[in-house]
C-alpha cells in the first residue's frame, strides 16, 4: 500500500518528507526513498526494508559535502513508500524513479497498464532503464517531451496523457523547481493536496499531512494539480482549469479518516480500485502472466514476505489436490461461490461451497488431499472458525483468505492468502468482497500453472493470459466507480418499495445474491436475490408493477438468457433496473433502467457488477436517512454462534 508525500515551501523538505512517510507506515511497505532539490540538482535516496534504513543513508549522505539543500528560505521534494507490483524489492526498483540526466523525479501508486508499450517505445528511443518497474517509463517520457522542446510542466501533461490504468503520480523538476506536479487517474490511489500561506503539501492519504495543515483539496480522476509554495492549480488533462472546493479536516480522528466522505462504506466503496490493487502487488508478472502466491511456494513451513504462509507441503513432491470445500458466512460467502466458478473454471479443481454455519452440521465427507478453505475479512466469525476446525480435524488441508492480519482463521490455517484491503470500518463488507474475489481469482491461477499440483482434470484455459487481465482490473473499477447520477435516481423513485428482486447467471449469480444482501443489510427493505433460470419455480409470482427488478446482464456467457429472463420480467409488469455492458444500447429498449459497467472479460465481471449493487444499496440507506455504517442488529465481526 504505496505511500506518497511531496512537499514545497520554507520548512525542511526532508525532514516534513520523512515525518510524513512515518504517519503512513502503518500501511505497509517493502522499500521507500525520498528526491530533494539540492545545489547539485536532484538528490535521490532510497533503501530497501523500514523506513530507519532510509533515514540511516540520508544521515551518512548529509556529512557527504556533495550534498546540500538548495537555499535555507525554499525546500522541494518528494518521498514514496513502495509496496512491490513491478519488479522485486530492491534499492533499484523503489521509488523515486529518474530520468537520464537525473533532472526529473517520479513517485506512482497504480498499475500503468500499458507500460510494457510504452518502454518498447522507450527503449526503441534509445532509452535505457535501470529498473524493472512499470514507473519508470513516466521520467523517461518527460524526458522525451522535453527534448522535443516542451517546458516541464506541458511535458508532465503529455506524459500524464499516455498513461493508461488507475495511478496516482507526483513529480518534481530541476528545470522548474518551484512546481510539484501531482495527478489522480482513476481510484488506485487518491492525492490530498494540503496548502497553507506559504507551502503545499501533497499526500497519497490525510494522516501523512495532518501535522501540518488541515486546508485541504482532493484530486478527482483526471485532474492534475500544480502545487507551488502556497498555492494550488488544478487542470484537466486538457489544460482547462478546474475550480476546487476547499475542505477542512476537522481535529477528530473519526473525520481525519473519513476525509472527502460521508461514511466509511462510501469511501470504502470508492476505495476498491486501490485495494484491489494492494492484493495484486508483487504477485503477478503483468509480462508473463506467472502467479506467484508465496502461500502456494512447496514447502510445508515458512512465511511469505507478505506474510502468506505455506499451502502445499513437502518439496519437489507433487501434491494432488481432489477438491475444495469453501466455507464463510454473509459476504464472504457470496465470495466464495464466485471462487468456485473460477477455480473450476480456471483449474478444473471441483469447489463446494458451505455456510459457515452449516458445514459441520452436515458430517461433511472429508478425504485426504482436499483443501478446506476459510474466507473470512474478520478471520474471527466463529461460525467459519468452527468449520474450518471440523475440515482440519477430518483431515483437510486447511486454507484461509481473510484480511484482519494476525486474526484466529490466519492463526488456524496451514496456508493463508491475505485480502490486503486495509482497514474495513463500515459493518457492510465491499472492498473485502472485491479483493475476496480477486484472491480466490490469483489462487485459481496459481494452482493452474503450478507444476507440482496435480488437479482433477487439465485446464484448457490459458491462465497465464487471464492473469495478464488482471492488470486491467484497477481501471475497470476506476471506470465503475466514476460519478453516475443514476443511484440518486433509482433512489428517489424506489426508497418507498418494500421488496426488490435480484436476478443473475453464470458467475454473476452470486453478485444478484450480494445485491439483495446490500440492500437488506443497510437499507433494510427486504430483497431476495435468485439465479435468473430459477425465477420461473417461484419468484415469478411475485412481480407486478410495484416490484423493481435489478437483472446483472452483461456481455458474458449467459447474456442472451438474461435478455430473455428481462423479457419475462417485463411481460409480467415488472420494473427492471439492468446491470449493462457500456455500449449495449439493446437493453437499453428492454429495461426501464440501464447502470452501465465497462466491457471486460468475462471472469473479471462480478468484480465490476459487485460495484453498482453497493451503490445502488448505498444511496438507498441515505435516502431513507439510515445508520450506514452501523446498520441495525448488525456487527463487523461476529464471535457468537
Ligand atoms: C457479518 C458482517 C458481514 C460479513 C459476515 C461474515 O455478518 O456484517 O458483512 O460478510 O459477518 O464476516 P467475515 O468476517 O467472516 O467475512
């Protein structure tokens, strides 16, 4: 979970640079490095492990008289806590990264999906790079745009327009020193500009500001700001300026956190793009498509750098794997209904699925050689515990993904994947559902390509191409998550209803079953949600006028018998508010409303149609001016049978 601070005005760069990176540390990271505009132009540090490793070598590097800052009166730069996607963890790889002549300085949080082109262009260019980070390729272009004669600033504009994915990027010149240039592409990382009457602050997150400043603006995707001792432009990419509105954090901790949002589901919500993107880290090669969960490395003990612990046991000795039995409660459980349709799909390893609550109840078969496999954000629901402990005591293997590190599910579990989904405050899980899906996802990978795991059957699919998609993930949700005034909408004319249906197929099943549960959990009006196939055995009866349907039917596999289920619906008076492809102006004449999703391949889906069910079920609960964030009987963790 990258960190970003970048500082300019009369203090000591350094120093607000390293104090800054220090509020963030709590997120984790493997590497951090910090550029200063010195009297010898820029000064880059970086090392690898905590941040006192950093502060060591800038302490040697201060008694190097090489080294000095600018001038007393004026101090500029930038400092990046680096959490691996691109390339391991090594002082090369972290950030900033630097163009040839070392005079323009970059941070990134993201994933620049197309930065294997851009460096072939690069490269092609004569360019040589000295890392393997997809960050690098931004200095470079910079450099490119001002050789061809642009003044930093235009080059940093058309070097942003190249990028294409959900980033966060900040940069620095020596050509133009008094500037910082700071921009938001999508959700994969916000940036919070602080400014006060002489000096501008820039930060991935509010805490690494809030020693300083509490006058803040926040970038929206698209936007780049020109930060300058105590002021602040913001543009377009085009270059047409943006007006922004001024916030104030107020000195409460609950709101510092909180910051742009009104709750913390909404902000967890918008979220997702980052998070999704913290579970992705350092476990694809978006070149080769390999996935590396150290979780599955083949050795029965030992810790992953992230903290995964080992699934499969003894080395170098094939490890047959019959089946998975998932087991989780709520949310978690729609997760897992979507793992087993990638796992199957994807490694051909068959998948049950089972309540938490009801595993152990059924004297579940057990044999040796299958996984019992735990999803659980909390890693404390003592429903989930409890089955996990049935399949282990039967002799399963036992897995876990769950977010809360050092939770008891992490504890129980011989191989454990983590959601990486930082801090989930709203009782109401999102970004734990998404990064749920993508784990289980990476897992279907892994155990695909990995040699020394014998599955039921062969995979046809090319898993090492599904994985290469995964980098286009954090963008598809950015896009998702782009204001659509569509929730406000269905909000004001549906808030007075007291039933919804929900209706999906394939694997977007589970995302109708998310939907209604969405809806229930926090708005409080009673929903259902059903495999559309199904809705002629029952549901049927119940549609009339009064009775808003949302059917999820994008361009997938059962696209066409989604089409006719909405036929149904409307033949029978029903209202239907349809989860769309973009572009698919067909169902616009069917539906009565259309939430648009980008175009994406078919496994990523759910994770896109997971989104407009939060939102829609979002803008409801505040219509209807309910609890959000602590919905009625609910709670975060659920310790009791
Ligand atoms: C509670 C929460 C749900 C969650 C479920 C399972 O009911 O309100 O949001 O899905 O527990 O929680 P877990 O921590 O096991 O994922």
């Amino acid at each position: 979970m990258c960190g970003i601070i970048g500082y300019i005005g009369p203090r000591n760069a350094t120093s607000v640079i390293l104090n800054g990176l220090r509020r963030l540390e709590y997120r984790g990271y493997d590497s951090a490095g910090i550029a200063i505009l010195g009297a010898h132009g820029i000064h880059v540090t970086r090392a690898v492990g905590k941040l006192s490793n950093l502060e060591l070598r800038m302490k040697n590097e201060e008694n190097d008289s090489q080294f000095s800052i600018l001038n007393s009166s004026f101090s500029v730069g930038i400092g990046h806590t680096r959490w691996a996607t691109h390339g391991g963890v090594t002082e090369h790889n972290a950030h900033p990264h630097l163009n040839d002549a070392g005079t323009v300085a970059v941070i990134q949080n993201g994933i620049i999906e197309n930065f294997v082109e851009l460096k072939h262009e690069l490269q092609a260019e004569g360019v040589r790079f000295r890392s393997e980070t997809d960050t690098e390729v931004i200095p470079h272009l910079v450099d490119l745009y001002m050789k061809a004669g642009m003044p930093f600033v235009r080059a940093a504009f058309a070097a942003i327009a190249r990028l294409q994915g959900s980033n966060a990027v900040v940069m620095m010149s020596a050509q133009e020193p008094d500037k910082l240039i700071a921009t938001r592409l999508g959700n994969a990382g916000g940036i919070v500009i602080g400014i006060n009457p002489d000096e501008a602050f820039v930060a991935s997150d509010i805490p690494g500001i809030l020693d300083y400043t509490r006058n803040v603006i926040f970038l929206e995707d698209g936007e780049v700001a020109i930060a300058q001792a105590g002021q602040v432009g913001v543009y377009r990419l085009d270059g047409a300026p943006v007006s922004k509105q001024r916030h104030v954090i107020a000195w409460d901790p609950v709101s510092a956190e909180k910051g742009e949002y009104r709750h913390f589901m909404q902000k967890e919500i918008f979220e997702q793009a980052r998070a999704v993107t913290d579970t992705l880290r350092g476990r694809v090669n978006f070149e080769t498509g390999e996935v590396t969960l150290e979780s599955l490395a083949l050795t029965d003990t030992g810790t992953g750098r992230h903290g995964d612990k080992g699934i499969t046991q003894s080395p170098g000795r094939p490890v047959t794997l019959s089946r998975i039995a998932t087991v989780a409660c709520g949310t978690s459980k729609h997760a897992g209904l979507i793992g087993k349709f990638l796992i199957e799909r994807i490694a051909r390893i068959p998948v049950e699925v089972d309540y938490g609550s009801e595993y152990r109840y059924r004297d579940p078969i057990v044999e040796p050689g299958m996984a019992v496999l735990g999803i659980t954000q909390s890693g404390e629901t003592a429903d989930t515990l409890a089955a996990m402990s049935a399949g282990k005591e039967r002799g399963a293997r036992l897995w876990a993904i769950v977010n809360a590190i050092g939770s008891q599910a992490e504890r129980m579990a011989e191989g454990v994947i983590h959601m990486r989904a930082g801090p989930e405050i709203g009782v109401c899980s999102t970004k734990t559902f998404l990064t749920s899906i993508v784990d289980q996802y990476l897992l279907a990978c892994a155990l695909a390509q990995h040699a020394n795991v014998q599955t039921f059957e062969r995979s046809n699919v090319d898993s090492f191409s599904l994985a290469r998609d995964l980098a286009h993930l954090p963008g598809l949700i950015s896009q998702t998550l782009k204001p659509d005034p569509i929730y406000e909408a269905l909000a004001n004319r549906f808030h007075d209803r007291r039933h919804f249906l929900f209706l999906g197929r394939g694997i977007n099943y589970p995302i109708a079953l998310e939907g209604a549960l969405k809806l229930k959990e926090i708005s409080y009006i009673h929903a259902e949600g059903y495999p559309a196939g199904e809705m002629k055995h029952g549901p049927i009866a119940l549609i009339d006028e009064r009775m808003p349907v949302v059917c999820i039917a994008v361009q997938d596999g059962v696209y066409e018998k989604m089409i006719s289920q909405i036929e149904q619906v409307k033949a029978r008076g029903g209202i239907v508010i349809a989860i769309a492809t973009e572009g698919d102006d067909a169902i616009g004449r069917k539906a009565d409303y259309v939430i648009n999703v980008p175009a994406a391949p078919e496994l990523l889906t759910p994770a896109l149609t997971a989104i407009p069910m939060q939102r829609l079920a979002y803008e409801m609960a505040v219509r209807l001016g309910c609890d959000v964030d602590q919905p009625r009987n609910l709670a975060k963790s659920v310790t009791v049978e």
